[in-house]
C-alpha cells in the first residue's frame, strides 16, 4: 500500500513538472552585461563556455573573460510586427496594454504598438516580398 502512495505521488510531481515545462516560454542563455564592478577581475580564465561549468558562460568582463552565471532570457520569436497606419487626427488614448515583450503572448503573437498601446498581433514576415 505504501509503495502504490509513492508512486501515485512520484506521477503527480512528473505531471506538475511536464506541465510547467509546456506552458514556460523557452529561454536561452545570455551573457551579462559587463560592469565597472568587474575591473579588478582582469584575468583571462576561459576561452570558450566548454572552459566554464555546466551552469555558467564565458563572458567578457572590463578587461578579458570570465566563467559567470548567465542571464536566462526568452527566446526571440520570429517575424516583426505589422506596420500600422498612424491615426490623421489627434485622440485620447483610451487602450491599456496587454503585454510587454513577446513571451507573454501565445503561439506565435509577438508584442507590438497598435496606435496607442501594446498589443499581442500576428507577426509579419520578416522579409516580405515587394
């Protein structure tokens, strides 16, 4: 009986685990921004990220590289956002915005201006035909 508990617990916990795994964004590794913080980290001690740990980057400080923690950020998507026409008159913008960059909009959608706020809009292609 105690090992049926545990098993149904262990698929419960893989469940929640494949779940997150879907509805979290993709993200990709970046480097951080260099800061003056760093100048008295002047040697050189990587080449590549194969130089580095497993949860760390070789990055450019003040003055070489570095083995550093990255900056997880999420992965761009494709496509740009739709020209739109700017309004001929004047008007009270009345809209709020409904997202700040593309990862918080679904499928495909990119965040983009739509005349007076932010909006989740189809991408257009990236190099249209003329």
């Amino acid at each position: 009986m105690r090992s049926l508990t545990i098993l149904a617990l262990a698929m419960l916990s893989l469940e929640a685990v494949l779940a997150l795994d879907f509805i979290s964004p993709e993200r990709i590794a970046i480097c951080p921004a260099a800061s003056s913080s760093d100048e008295g980290l002047c040697a050189s001690t990587c080449l590549t990220d194969q130089d580095c740990a497993a949860d760390t980057k070789c990055c450019a400080n003040a003055c070489g590289r570095a083995c550093v923690r990255p900056v997880m950020v999420p992965v761009p998507k494709a496509g740009g956002c739709p020209q739109r026409q700017v309004p001929l008159s004047p008007q009270l913008c009345l809209e709020k915005s409904e997202c700040t960059s593309d990862d918080q909009c679904q499928d495909n959608k990119k965040c983009c201006f739509s005349r007076c706020a932010m909006r989740c809009m189809v991408p257009a292609p990236e190099n249209p035909l003329q």
